[in-house]
C-alpha cells in the first residue's frame, strides 16, 4: 500500500518530469523508456509538452510494472548505499559501537562474536526482542551481547536509562539482572520503577542517586545518538552484528543467521 502511494504521488510524476525533459531537450538517450515513443518524439521536432506527457501517460498506463520497477531499483540502491555508509562508521567507531565502558553485556564477556542492541526500555518490540537476546545467549556460548542505552520514546525511558546507567556504574555484574527485571518487567519504565529494580538488586538508594548525576552519563547518551544518526538507526531495537546492521525485531532465527555470517567473516 505505502508503495503504490508513493508511486502515485512522486513516482508518476518524476518518470513524467524526467522523460518530457529528455524529449523537449531532444536528447533520446536521457529518455530511453520506449524505442517507439523515442522515434515519434525524434520524427517529430515540433512536439510540444502537452503532447510529450500525453505519450508518456500513455505508455504508462499500459505498463504500470515499469513504475515497479523503477521503485524497486531505487530502493536497492539506497539499501546497498546505506550498507557502505554503515560499513565505514562501524569500521572507524569499532571501539565505541562494540567496547564503550557504558554499556551493559550479557552472555560471555569474551566470546568470539559480537552483537550490539539499541534499545528503548519502553519499546514493546524491545520487550518482546529480550526473549530473543535470552535464547541466543543460552544456546551459543561464545556469544557478547552488548546492551546499547538509546532512549528515545519521551522523558520516562531516558530517566529510567539515567538509573540504569548508574546501577552499572556501581553494580556491573549485576547489570544483566537488572536489565532483565526492567525490561522484561510489566507497566511503563520510568525513574521510579528503575530505582526500585535497582534496589531490590542491592543497591544503595542515596549512592545510586548521586550516580545519576554523573556527568559521563550524558556524554554517553549524546555519543550514542551520535552513533546511532551516523548508522541512520532511528527505532529500536536496532542492531550491529559484525558489519552489519539491522533494523527492528526480525527474530531469534534472524538474528542466529546474522551472527553465523559474522563468525564466518571472522
């Protein structure tokens, strides 16, 4: 549906602007849509605009698969642009995507491969996704999986995110727990529901607070957005795998098969 629309609204009228364009200026080879309309537009030196679009409409409307085709192209090379795009942020950031001291990992601390996730403690995607993390670190020992704060749905999840950082400032080795319980846990994620995770997993009320004003937390939320801006990451949870990124919650069998790929470039 969303690409018939946009067919409909850019599509038709780009394919219309780019081929008059290249009719009008006399130039066959900048419209190569149809040899026929090609040579009637050629034979003819006088054809004005209105008869140009009404050629190209035509052709258009008996072949509307062209359109598909067009779209489709286009959207493969934005796909594989934004692939190279990747691929040169992961390559000059790989410290700070894979090894920042402010993030929380689960599964083996040394294990071979590597998986990065930007999650939200309020996305519902993200909390369905957690059963996914939980299967692959169960079932492949020689898997790191690296929590990424990326808190972008409103003022509760970046408070929450704030006392999550600050827990595992104090408390890192029980930051898989607390991630678990938080996370996984039912209603909303705000400061208050955070502190009382943190709490339970024995922390200090009035230590944990004046971790969260450290400022070192800020600075790692803002080069997290950085990253996840320069990565075209806009929703969570994302993820990085090897060279790789992927975008929304595809799946524990996904995500195996993305991690397979990663230990055979190894």
């Amino acid at each position: 549906m969303n690409k018939t629309i946009l067919l409909g609204t850019t599509g038709v009228a780009a394919a219309l602007a780019m081929l008059a364009f290249g009719f009008v200026a006399g130039s066959p080879q900048v419209a190569k849509a149809d040899t026929a309309i090609v040579q009637t537009a050629s034979s003819d030196t006088k054809i004005d605009r209105a008869e140009v679009e009404g050629i190209i409409r035509d052709y258009l409307l008996k072949n509307p698969e062209v359109l598909l085709e067009v779209q489709d192209a286009l959207e493969a090379k934005q796909k594989e642009e934004q692939r190279i795009a990747a691929l040169g942020v992961i390559t000059k950031a790989k410290d700070e995507i894979f090894n920042s001291a402010f993030d929380g990992v689960v599964g083996n601390p040394k294990g071979k491969v590597t998986i990065v996730e930007f999650y939200d403690y309020n996305c519902g995607f993200c909390k369905r996704a957690i059963e996914d993390m939980r299967a692959l670190t169960k079932s492949d020992p020689d898997l790191r999986f690296v929590l990424k704060e990326f808190p972008i749905l409103g003022p509760d999840s970046q408070k929450a995110s704030v006392v999550s950082m600050a827990f595992h400032l104090m408390k890192p080795e029980k930051y898989g727990e607390f991630h678990n319980a938080l996370l996984g846990g039912q209603g909303r994620a705000t400061e208050a529901a955070a502190i009382k995770v943190a709490l339970s997993l024995g922390a200090d009320e009035a230590e944990l607070r004046e971790k969260m004003k450290d400022p070192t937390i800020t600075e790692a939320f803002s080069k997290t957005f950085d990253l996840a801006n320069k990565l075209a990451i806009t929703g969570t949870p994302s993820y990085v795998v090897g060279n790789e990124v992927v975008f929304g919650a595809l799946g524990q069998e996904v995500l195996a098969e993305k991690i397979e790929a990663a230990k055979a470039a190894l």
